[in-house]
C-alpha cells in the first residue's frame, strides 16, 4: 500500500513502469504550448514547469524561442531528476524540489503539464499554484468520457501504470479551476491519440474521433475520449 500518491514518484514504481518518463511525447506537448503562447501573444522572459519530468519540454521550449528566455523545472523524483542533468544550459536549469517551497520562486509563466491528475490535494495544489506566475498554463488529460465509465479497465490501467488518482471532463477542469479563483484565458483540445508511438488499436481509434471533432468538438470529447485540455489562466 502507498503511503502517499508522492511516493510513487520518489520511489521506484513510476519509474520502473515508464522508464522513459514519456520523453517521445515531449516534443509534441512543447508544440501544443508553443500554439497558445503564440495565439494569446505572450512573451514570457521566465518559464517554470512544474514536475517536469525528464525535462525534455522545456529543453524542446528552450530550443525554440528567444534567447533571452530562462527556463526552471522542479521535480520530485530523484530518477527523473538525474534525467534532466543532462539537458541542463546556462538558461535552463532544474531543481529536485516542491517548488512551493522555494518561497522566493515566481515566473511570468507557470506550467503544469500532465500534473493535476496525479495530485492528492488537486485543490491546494491549484491554490498555491496561483502565487508562483503572472500567467498559469495547464494541461489536463480528460480521463472522463461515456466509453471509458462504460469499460472502466482504462481507467484502472492509468491509476496502476501512470498514476492518475483524478479523472476530469471538460467541464470539471474548467470548473475546479474557476472554483480556486482562476481567470479563463484560452483554452483548446489537443488530441492524444497524435501522440508518437501509439499503440495500433489507438491509431484505428483515430478516424472515427476525428470525423467526430469535425462535427461537434464536445460530443465527440465527452463521448469517445482520447484529447486532453490545454488551459491558459491568470
């Protein structure tokens, strides 16, 4: 039994089932950030993420914008830390530590990507996230849909594999977000089932979701699953 859900991470277990700490993927979410800083026109001199993982995200962000940016990931699994050494610059630094501790740490811009689900107190968590950036950028797998409370199975294979305790929709991201004092900017889908190296029963999956977002975003979402929700608030 875990003591805690930060236990998965400052242990083994994360790393033992995903050895790679999603790296593959980590070029394609740096996209998905670049597309709404671009849209919404921001510059941001100072980008933190938070459980930045092996730290591929920021080292892809790092690679392509200005460079008069600086970078900071925090994390807290000494695995993924000792990742990120390898990746670090003069402008991209990273630190084994709960950023809310570092009472001095503040940014332009604050990520959270792929964080929320795997946070015991998502609600704190979220209300101290508010005092670390000018500009808050989350993104949130939608675990919740008609097909996968139907089946359940996948859901069960994410809590024992990647550790997600939380399964949001659309609608409760958005909520539980405006619920701890966040102001809406932007937000879009992106869709998972684009990631690299998806599994073939996941890429026959693909069509019918995409014929569906062309007709109706929500439905399609809320019924089939497969996207995730990228968030930009103040």
């Amino acid at each position: 039994m875990r003591e805690s859900a930060e236990q998965m991470y400052q242990s083994n277990e994360y790393f033992n089932n995903n050895p790679t700490w999603d790296v593959e993927d980590s070029p394609w979410k740096a996209s998905q950030i670049l597309k709404i800083i671009q849209k919404n026109d921001l510059h941001p001199n100072s980008i933190c993420e938070i459980g930045c993982g092996a730290g591929e995200i920021l080292h892809q962000l790092f690679l392509q914008m200005p460079d008069n940016r600086t970078f900071v990931g925090y994390e807290i699994s000494p695995h993924a830390f000792e990742l990120c050494q390898q990746r670090k610059t003069e402008r991209l630094d990273y630190k084994l530590e709960n950023v809310f501790e570092d009472t001095s740490a503040h940014f332009d811009l604050v990520m959270a990507i792929d964080v929320l689900e795997h946070v015991e107190d998502y609600f704190g968590f979220l209300r101290n996230l508010r005092n670390k950036g000018e500009y808050k950028l989350l993104h949130i797998p939608l675990d919740m849909s008609v097909q996968v409370v139907f089946r359940m199975s996948p859901l069960l294979r994410s809590r024992k594999k990647v550790g997600h305790i939380h399964y949001f929709s659309k609608d409760t991201a958005i909520a539980t977000l405006q619920d701890t004092g966040y102001e809406i900017i932007d937000y879009f889908y992106t869709p998972g089932l684009d990631l690299p190296n998806r599994p073939i029963k996941a890429l026959l999956a693909r069509l019918p979701r995409k014929l569906g977002f062309l007709i109706n975003r929500d439905i399609t979402v809320r019924l089939f699953g497969g996207y995730s929700l990228m968030v930009l608030a103040k």
